[in-house]
C-alpha cells in the first residue's frame, strides 16, 4: 500500500487529470445545429432577428433576408468592440467575400473606415439601394439546438461581415440595425455557421403567421421539433434549387451568379385544374437572367408578372364564385378581394380554391391553401395575397412571405433541393410553436 504522502499526491494528481478532461471537453463542444428566433414587424411585416455580436455582446436587430449575400449593420452609431477587426487587403477573408478591391478611409480608424482594408458590395434588398462598404469580422454568439429546444450558448471568434452607413437602413423596420443574408455566398450565415463547427450546410426556415409569437431559424440538419410533439424534418417534400447565372442584387459585378434561391414551377393548377400561362416566362434565361421563380423573405406577398397574376386570378375568381364566394371591391394594395360571409373554415385556413406551384412533375407540387393565399383586411373581406408586378419583372414569380408562413423550408445547399412541408397547420402545430425555453 502506498504511503499517504503519495496517496494525496496520486489523488491530486487525478483530479487536476479529471478537470482538465472536463475543461477540454466543455471547450471542444460541438453544436449539431444552432438556433435564432424570428419576429414579424406588424407595421413593414418584414421578419426580423437578433444577433449577438462584438465584445462585450450587444444584441442586434436585422431584419432575415432568405437570399442576401452576408450580414451587414450599421458600423457609423454606436459600433464599439474590443474583438473588431478589418479585413486586410489581399487577404484570403477578402477571396471568400469577392472583395471589390481596396478601400481607404480618410478620418480616424473605427469600424467601418480603415486603411487597407477589402471593400465589398452591401445591398438593402427592402428598398433595392447598394453601397459600397468594407469587410471585417467581430465575435458572434449564438444557441445550439438539439432540435427541440436551445442548449448552450456557442461562439464564433471571426465571423465575417459588412460595415454599412446608417442611410443604408432606410426602409428597414424601426430598431433593425442591418440585415442578415442567408444567400448562396461563402460569406452568408449558413456558410460560415457550417464552416465554423463542421455541420451540414443546410439550414430551415419557419415563419410565424402571428406578429406576437416568435418564428424559428435552423441552421444544420434536423430533426426539427414543434409543440405537439410534430418534427417537421419528417415528411418533407423535395424539388431541386437552381442557380440565376446572372446576379438578382441591386449592384454587382459582371458574371457574378445570383444569391437567390430559384426553384423550377412548371405549371400552376387552381381548384386542381391547369391554369393557360406563357411558360417560357417560368424558366430562368441563361443569358439576361430574367424569369424564374425565387423565394423571399423580403417581399411580404408572392409578386407575378402581369400576365401570370391575370391568369392566376381569373382562374381563382372563376372557382370561388362556383363555391358562391362573392367578389367584392379591391383593397389596397390588394386586386382581388371576396365577402367572408359564404367562406366557411378549416384547419388550413379559409375553405377556399386551392393553388398549386407544380414543381418538376404533376405529383411534386407545392400547395397554398386558404391560411396562406387570403389576407383579413376587413371585419368581412378576405384578400388575394399576391400582386401584379408589372409586364417585364427581373424574376416572373417572387414567393413572398405570407406564402411561406406556418411552411417549414429546409435549404440543402450541399445537395440544392429544398424540402418543405406545406402547412403545418395540418398537423396541428405553427412556426410558433418551437420551445425557446432553453434546456441549458
């Protein structure tokens, strides 16, 4: 048996062995998948989120922009970090973001004016202005998620970003700083979160109908779970994502790609029955870019080319009459708007004619049932959710928000297909109903 002496030197030595184990592996932890809540801003209805950034962590409001190319905030008030640092010139932060070049800056260096420091392109998608501004990188922190509720609070040190001058935030909700692009970039949130801990380059989408009741935002795979005991990752319909070869951003450079995401409508099909569309305006033209059908966050309602909106809407007027729905005047901005009184009500919202965006085969479509295609703007009149958009749009059909609500959206950008559940509501669960009550 050994002396005491070396008993207590032996013990010791184990538990300095056992605390180091346990440091290092609190250090090494790895998130499957990380979480961010979603609001919806009743007055612009633009969704928003908070990213906690800089040191010390100040949580930050931007609105979510689904096809923006990076997260860029508002570095001319009150942007104070001890962990801020820019992008310097020729450096391979500068290649991930397709810098434009040097930038110089001619007053006092702060966030957002350095010398030596790469330059890249910052759009506001909401009021489609760009500027120019300069890349850095500061500590961002975020929860994990089991898929059911948060878990521990994760960082990453160097998460790349853009400084923007505060007239870039006209048009943005009241209190948003900037906006968060979740676009097909090396430089957007889903890339750098995946890079950052090695998950899935895929992340999920889920908006919330309610202006008082919080959405969700998934990056890394499933499960995605909801209240009822309902994950969403399951039963999932696929179609695949194209790319724009030719840039949807408000400024760009020549042969840069669209960061959008497009998926490939054939055909659309109201009350099940076919709708006569000029169907060269539903494929992306390889050498302009227009046409096509993308996905968005940033318009509040699915946007169609004239003659896309007039057909959709004679056909839905056509069937809702035969259900002796009645028309009634339009309300701003809405064409097409109908009497409540003879609408009966479902899980999935207004009994209404159904619209159907066939996909890649008439089995693969994607359904919008009354909740998500009629807006109450009225004690008694329910509205068309979709709008004109002229007779020459940059793309033919833009799905909008309201169409996406209570629809979870998971975006597999390694394999480019989009899975999406349509509405949740039938099964008996909403966006609203992730637990944000942390398990940590």
């Amino acid at each position: 048996m050994a002396p005491p002496s070396l008993q207590f030197l032996l013990s010791s030595s184990l538990l300095v062995l056992l605390l180091a184990s346990l440091s290092n592996a609190k250090h090494s932890f790895r998130p499957k998948a990380l979480v961010l809540p979603i609001s919806k801003d009743a007055s612009t209805l633009q969704y928003l989120t908070r990213i906690n950034q800089r040191t010390p962590l100040v949580s930050v409001t931007v609105v979510v922009d689904l096809g923006g190319q990076s997260l860029w905030v508002d570095c001319d008030q009150g942007y104070n970090s001890s962990t801020y640092y820019p992008a310097r010139c020729h450096s391979s932060q500068c290649s991930l973001a397709n810098s434009l070049g040097c930038s110089e800056c001619y007053s006092a260096p702060k966030p957002g004016c350095n010398n030596n420091t790469c330059g890249v392109i910052i759009d506001n998608t909401v009021t489609r202005t760009a500027t120019t501004g300069q890349l850095g990188s500061d500590v961002i922190s975020i929860q994990s998620t089991d898929g059911s509720t948060p878990g521990r609070v994760v960082t990453v040190s160097k998460f790349l970003f853009a400084c923007a001058p505060t007239s870039l935030l006209e048009g943005l909700a009241s209190g948003a700083k900037g906006m968060s692009g979740l676009g097909r970039t090396r430089i957007s949130l889903p890339s750098q979160f995946a890079s950052a801990f090695s998950f899935n380059k895929t992340f999920a989408i889920c908006l919330s109908s309610s202006t008082s009741s919080n959405g969700v935002l998934f990056f890394g795979s499933g499960p995605y779970k909801f209240l009822q005991n309902v994950d969403a990752s399951t039963n999932l319909i696929y179609t695949k994502l194209y790319i724009n070869p030719v840039s949807t951003a408000s400024a760009y450079s020549s042969g840069d790609a669209s960061a959008e995401y497009f998926i490939g409508v054939n055909s659309i099909n109201v009350s099940g029955n076919a709708v006569p569309l000029n169907k060269s305006l539903l494929s992306i033209n390889s050498s302009d870019g227009y046409g096509g059908t993308k996905i968005s966050t940033v318009n509040p309602y699915t946007v169609m080319e004239t003659s896309i909106y007039k057909a959709v809407t004679k056909a839905f007027i056509k069937a809702a009459v035969a259900r002796n729905i009645t028309r009634v005047g339009a309300v701003s901005p809405f064409g097409v708007c109908f009497s409540s009184q003879n609408v009966g009500s479902t899980r999935v919202g207004p009994a209404v004619p159904t619209i159907d965006l066939v996909l890649e085969s008439e089995n693969v479509y994607w359904r919008i049932f009354g909740a998500n295609s009629m807006v109450q703007v009225g004690n008694n009149v329910l509205c068309l959710g979709f709008m004109d958009g002229g007779s020459n749009p940059r793309t033919s059909i833009v799905i909008g928000g309201y169409q996406l609500e209570d629809n979870l959206l998971q975006f597999n950008l390694a394999n480019s297909k989009l899975g999406f559940s349509s509405s949740l509501l039938f099964r008996q669960t909403t966006c609203a109903n992730f637990n944000f009550t942390s398990s940590a």
